[in-house]
C-alpha cells in the first residue's frame, strides 16, 4: 500500500479515537454525484481493516448507501459487534455533518484449508479493447482511475445508441490506473466498477444509483497479493428490472480461472 | 397475519420501548444449533416493519448470523438510520443474555411504476416430488414448516448417498405448512430454505451455517398477496467453495414466471 497511489490517498483514514476515524472525498474518484461507490465501500472496509481489535481477513462486505456523500471530510466509526474463535462481525457507518450517508456490515475471520470447487465457469478470455466513456457528465472522473479493456459490453455511446440488446452483460479486463497490486480494499472497489447495467439494457442515460451492495470475498490474501498488478476479468449482469429498482450481479475473475470475489447489489433507477 | 399461525407466532415481537422488542425461539422452527435461520431473517425484518416509524415495503435485507441463537427469550432493537424521500434505511440487532447474536441492514421504500424486465428464465415449471429429510439430527423440525416439492436436487439421503453431482442447483415448489398467504416476511424466510448446497455436492453431511444472507424483493406487496397461498417455485445453487467458506445464491419465482426474490448467502463449512 502507498499513499502516493490515488485509491490509498482516496481510502485513508486517520485514527481520531477508538474505531473513530477522519477521511475526506478525493477529487480523483468523483461520480455524477458524490464519489464512486465502490470507493466509499472501500473506505468502509479500511476502517474495519484498520481498527486495532480487527482479527483475520475481509469474507463479506454489505455496504447501504443511505444517502449522497458530498465533496469533502467525512467521519467513519467502526465497531466490532462480535469476535468468535474463527469470525468477527463489523458494523460501520460513515457521516457527514451529524447526518449518516452509508453503513456497512463487514464479516472478518480465518480461512482453513478445505475442499474447494467452483461450480460457474469463467468468462471466455478474449482479449479486450478500450471503449471511451461517452454521454456522461464531465463530473464522472472515476473511470479515468481504472484501466477497462472490455470483452463483451463496453460503455454505451449514448448519443449514438444501439439496438437496445436482450441482455446486460459485461465483461472486461480491468485494473487500477495506474497499476496496484491487488488486495481485498482494491477487489471491493473492482466489483462496484461495473456501470449500472440499465444503461447498456436502455442505451440511454438513467438516473440510478446502488441502495446496497454485498461482496464475498472467495480469494484470500495471498492469492491476491499473487495476482500483483494483472488486469482481473470482470463479468456483470442484470437480473430483474422492475417498480424503480434493479438488481445486478458480478464475478471478478484472477489468473487461471480463480474466481476472487463475487458482488450483487440493488440500484434504484428513474424513467 | 395470525397469530395461530406458527410462522407468525415464531416472529411475533412485544414492543417493549421505542423500537424495542422482545421474542422468543419456537420449538416448530428449530435447527440443528438454534431456530432456522430464516425465521431469525424474518424477525429481525419485522422488528423494522413493526416499527411506528416504517415507510414503505421491504426492499433489501441482509443478516448477518454473528453467533448461535439458543432456545429461549430475546431482544430486537431496530433503528431507522436515515429517512430520505423514497427510501429508508434501517439497522437491526438480536440480543440474548446481553451478547449479540444476529444484525441486520434493511432498506424499505416506495416503488413506483417504471420500464420491466427479466433477464434470467425461470426453471422448468416441473411437477416436484416429496423428498424426505433423511441423516438430519431429529432436532432439526424446521423443514416440517414447509411443503416442498422438489423438482431437482432432493434432500440427500447420507445412509445412501448418490454419486456427487457436478452441479448444487435445487429447484422445488415450497410453500408455508400449513399454507399461509404469502407477504415479504414469509418470502424472506423462504429465502433460506434451501438445504447447504454442500449437502448436495458431497452427499454427505458437513456442518455448515449461514454466515450472512442478502435478499433482494423484486414483488409489491399486491404481487405477493395474489399468490395468495400457492407454491412458489425456487432454485438454489453455489458459486464457489473454498477455504471454509461457500456462496449459494436462490431465485423464488411465483406464478406466471414473476420473479419475487433474490437471495445470496455466505456460509460456513467444515470438512
């Protein structure tokens, strides 16, 4: 980790008191409103991560975003709700002038080594190709922050949309721009960086924003740390729209065919 | 909702304070350590839905198993953590002797009329057969709360196991026994009523435990109300296994191919 990397300068936190920490937006990350989600979920987990009493690694990240995160300092508390022999169990919420704008619940514990199979198969591995991102408010900076080599799925040119397609699929190769080594704080960035999927089903600009993201982290800390730098492959989809809400699903990918993480998450949309 | 019914005497709750309530396990829900982990999502949902201050219907909820709930009494304290125009976010805390033993995120809210779509297919619409539940400790009552008619991927029977699947998908007809019209607490207990997808896998028994469990409702309450008592359909199945850990992520599917819920969940395995 190296603060002079925008996601470490994005997700720092200084320890004002006990699981209470203060941190501040980065321009670098800036979404249409508030920053990129996948940043503030991050934050949220460095605060657990960071806390003294924090035993064993991240297995699973809930992140409710209960309102808009606006430029500039922000507080985040993390309090340990319970520590079993083999996992800890985090809640956390970050506010803005008294006002609460995300919680999160976060499961930290020990991994053993066990059987292990995976049951869905990977993305196909073609190599991918760079889209531009088009249509979207000169504000949206966080893409800039990620190199996205897509496969399948690309940004749509909303100015010159295409038949609208009968799925919402993504797939792409992607990394931190520049480069960083992966780890957990990384990957539960990745698995929000997937744009939301009505934009591809619609080819058309929709207000819509994430109410609650949930990651499993499947990789642990060496297979991460194993990955180094390489792009992971992500994949995304939509399953049900409907009634002002949508839900969509992602699987992030590494060497081999390891499946590192899996994320699904509710976005509320408007048309 | 009736009190005669079990389901709806295993989640009542006293409001004891202002959002503060107390419960108590029920013997026709109980699981091989504790109550099905279903009815502790659904009484940790209604807790918030009890609550004077509640808007809306459920949207999200995510339950965290932070440790064993044991037979007898118990507290929830639920907590609306910020109310915006369309949607409101909640935290939830189970209680026993003091200890924490489950937490909960629930986001509830208003839906309103927009563009639909489904992009996964329901499964074959099959006639199910009656499984019994075989090699499960007698403690285990909770799946006598169910009619389940399985279509594919029957509870094993570990005296006399198949050759293990390659796959983990169930796909069953279930509903409340004795029948019970269907609302967001009822679907958010059928939600986790798939057995441990690791049962299927390795046709033999593996202690395992839900670590956490998101549920996304796709349906209004008027959608669920006009299944009225009929069978659902679900479908369950696991991404990854390894290190002690498996995800299962479930579809419940109503009449017509209306998609209701979706669920995922994290748990924990032992071999």
């Amino acid at each position: 980790m190296s603060a002079d990397h925008p996601f470490d300068a994005a997700i720092a936190l200084s320890a004002v008191g006990e699981g209470v920490f203060d941190g501040a937006t980065h321009a670098g990350y800036a979404n249409m409103v508030g920053p990129f989600g996948g940043i503030t979920a991050s934050t949220l987990l460095h605060a657990a991560w960071l806390h003294p009493q924090r035993l064993g690694e991240p297995l699973a990240l809930t992140v409710n975003f209960a309102g808009p995160v606006v430029e500039g300092p922000f507080r985040v508390t993390a309090r340990a709700l319970r520590t079993n022999r083999s996992t800890q169990h985090w809640h956390i919420e970050l506010e803005q002038g008294g006002e609460l704008a995300a919680s999160a619940s976060a499961v930290f514990g020990q991994r053993r080594d066990t059987w292990s199979a995976t049951e869905i198969a990977p993305p196909l591995h073609g190599p991918g190709e760079q889209v531009p991102v088009k249509g979207l408010s000169p504000r949206v900076v966080w893409p800039q922050r990620y190199e996205m080599q897509f496969v399948k799925g690309g940004w749509p040119d909303f100015a010159n949309p295409q038949d609208a397609p009968a799925d919402s699929d993504s797939e792409l190769w992607i990394r931190d721009s520049p480069p960083r080594p992966l780890d957990a704080l990384a990957l539960a960035a990745i698995c929000d960086a997937f744009y939301p999927r009505i934009f591809r089903r619609r080819q058309r600009f929709t207000p819509a924003g994430t109410v609650t993201l949930s990651t499993y982290f499947h990789a642990d800390a060496a297979l991460l740390a194993a990955q180094g730098t390489r792009a992971v492959l992500g994949r995304a989809r939509a399953q049900h729209f409907g009634g002002g809400y949508f839900d969509q699903t992602a699987e992030i990918w590494g060497d081999g065919g390891r499946l590192l993480a899996v994320s699904h998450q509710l976005v509320y949309f408007k048309d």
